[in-house]
C-alpha cells in the first residue's frame, strides 16, 4: 500500500513540460488587447526573468507563430503555400519539436540546451527559445523562406506585446551546432531564434 502511494505521489510530482510529449490546451483565440494597441507596445527586450511560461501561454504563442487557423493554413503566410517553416522550442526540460497540425510538442533531446541557442547570456536561462527551421526542398525559394520566417517572428512578437511579455529575435548563434543539436538533415536549415519570457 505504501508503495503504490508512493508512485502515485511521484506522478502527481512530475511536471507535464518533463514529458516525451506535450499535448499543448487548445488556444484561446479570443483574448488579446486591440491590434493597434498591440502594434504600439511591440517591442524587443532583453532583460528577463527566469519564471516559467504557462502551459497556456505556450500553447496560445505556438499557435500565433504558425499554428494552422483552417484546416490547411496557417497563422502565418508562405510563398506558393509551401508551409516550409517549423518551430522547435528549448524549455528547461529539453529540445521538442512544435507539432502544428496536432498542436503539441514532440520531445527530441532531453535536457537543457537553452545555451546553445545564441551568444547572448540571456539565452541560458530565459524559459523558452523558438528555433526557426526551413525546409528548402519545400520552400520556394531561400529568399522566400527568410521572409515566412519574417511573418511567424512578427505573430510572436505581437502574442507577447498582447500577453505582457518580452521577446527578441536573434541572428547571433552557432548554426552548425544547432542543425547537429537538432540533428536536421542537410535540405534543413536554422534561420533564425527569438527569445520569450517575463521581463524584469
């Protein structure tokens, strides 16, 4: 009997971001401040705290980024309708990879690599870091994919001048390190990360 109280009490324990997979709540798309209020507080910040995203937040961010709004689409526009864009995330507990069309996060590596997604300090310790990864063999063109990867940093950027959160998009990593992290074949590259979290 103590036994199985124990097991039962370790698995109320374990936080559900520990998980091999995250089926994200499904995103509130009817909240949010009016979009010129929106467009007026849009801004990139580098100063964060450590405090963890809600499950919540992270869902209604996902979605905003490129999560699909019908049944073939998404949130984000892309040339000729290729969709070559995924996201990858790293929280604290590992490297997953956005599923859209099931709106949840497929665990690829386990553990925190949060570091090795840019230069900056902040990277190591901000709670989520988006890596923006193209699939040139879909995508129209490299010149295209650049500007979809536009289109989905934006969506974040005014999820988190809606929510009250900061965020920064950046250039400064080590790509190689990232694709092998990632473990991308060679029609897959990094273009881009951007950094969430609550600013001090």
């Amino acid at each position: 009997m103590n036994k199985l109280f124990l097991l039962l009490f370790i698995s109320l324990m374990v936080h559900p971001l520990a998980s091999q997979e995250i089926k994200l709540p499904v995103a509130d798309r009817e909240g949010g401040k009016p979009l010129m209020e929106v467009l007026s507080n849009r801004k990139s910040d580098r100063n964060f705290q450590e405090k963890e995203l809600t499950l919540q937040q992270l869902s209604n961010l996902l979605w905003a980024a490129n999560g699909f709004n019908r049944d073939d689409k998404r949130t984000a526009p892309t040339a000729n309708n290729r969709q070559e864009l995924e996201l990858y995330v790293t929280l604290k507990s590992g490297i997953y990879f956005y599923d859209a069309s099931n709106h949840l996060l497929r665990m690829i590596k386990e553990g925190d690599h949060r570091k090795s997604t840019g230069m900056q300090d902040f990277a190591a310790f901000v709670p989520l870091n988006v890596i923006f990864v193209s699939d040139l063999e879909k995508a129209s063109s490299e010149h295209y994919a650049y500007t979809g990867c536009g289109y989905v940093s934006q969506n974040i950027y005014l999820y988190c001048a809606s929510e009250g959160l900061g965020t920064v998009v950046r250039g400064s990593f080590n790509k190689e390190e990232l694709a092998k992290l990632l473990n991308l074949p060679p029609h897959q590259q990094v273009l881009l990360t951007q950094s969430v979290g609550y600013i001090k």
